[in-house]
C-alpha cells in the first residue's frame, strides 16, 4: 500500500522525538485498518502558539489543543450510529484525505499529566486526527462510542494499550 504523507516540521522538537517516522507509521497503520489503499496526507508538527492560531481561526477558539485536523471533504454520517462514507479517489487513484496539525507543547504535558508515554500518547493523537480526516467523530455518543473503539483497535494492533 502507498501513502503519501507529508510532515512539516516547525518545532524541532518533534524532529527531535522522532516524529518522522512514528507519524508515516501510526497514519499509515490507521489508513490500513480502514482499508484505505493508497492517500494522501499532511501533518503540521507545531507548537502551542501555532496551534492556538489555527484553533481560533478554524474553530473560533482561541487556545492551544492537542491535534486538529481538516479533512478534504466531510465523509461524515447524517444519523448517528452509522459509519462515515468511503472516500472517492482522484483521476489517479490516490485519495487525498486532508491536514492534521499537532502541538509539542499540549501533547508533552498531557503525557506527563496523564502519566503516558509521550510516544503512546502522539501515536493516540496521531490515529485520533487520521480517522477525523476520514469522517469519523465524537460529537454524538455513538459516534463517539465507535471512534473510541476504533483507536484502541488500531493502537492494539500497533502494540500499546487503551488510551481511555
């Protein structure tokens, strides 16, 4: 299978944690598992302040957060409880499935806080933000319910524990 992922590196730090290939692996995993052949996606790895930026501008709130992502079109279920819909490839069979942007900063000391490795904890993130671009969503219950499924499912088969 061949995916496409491009990282942009604006903190070193991640540089630093290894980001690079942790991300080609978790965003490649998780693309596997949803049975997605071949996509494209691209990964901000930033810090507080960047992340703060784009939160307010996309969201309309003004503060840091963990992950964000953006997908290329909304394969969002109308009914709750139902599974998004498939995403279509382009003329050349790559499906580009949109951005996810993380921050060093709020990852790091929701690892410490939450008493994870920084590692699992990005990995988490990192499949959090790639089933996003993929429609999925926790803002109704069983929504919620799935996607939660969903990541212990792939973190699992990626050898860490439930994150909840």
């Amino acid at each position: 299978m061949q995916h496409d992922i491009d990282i942009l590196i604006e903190d070193a730090r991640w540089q630093e944690a290894g980001l690079d290939t942790l991300a080609h692996r978790t965003i490649a995993a998780t693309l596997e598992d949803r049975g997605i052949p071949a996509a494209s996606v691209s990964l901000l790895a930033c810090d507080d302040a960047r992340i703060a930026v784009l939160n307010a501008d996309f969201r309309d709130k003004p503060m840091p957060t963990n992950v964000l992502s953006w997908p290329e079109e909304d394969l969002s279920p109308e009914d709750a409880g139902h599974p998004p819909d498939a995403p279509q490839p382009g003329p050349d069979g790559t499906i580009s499935l949109g951005d996810i942007a993380i921050a060093y900063d709020t990852c790091a000391r929701e690892a410490v806080d939450q008493g994870k490795p920084f590692e699992a904890h990005v990995t988490h993130l990192l499949v959090h933000g790639t089933l996003h671009l993929l429609g999925y969503d926790h803002i109704r219950d069983p929504d919620a319910t799935r996607m939660e499924a969903l990541e212990i499912e792939i973190l699992g088969k990626l050898g860490l524990p439930d994150p909840y």
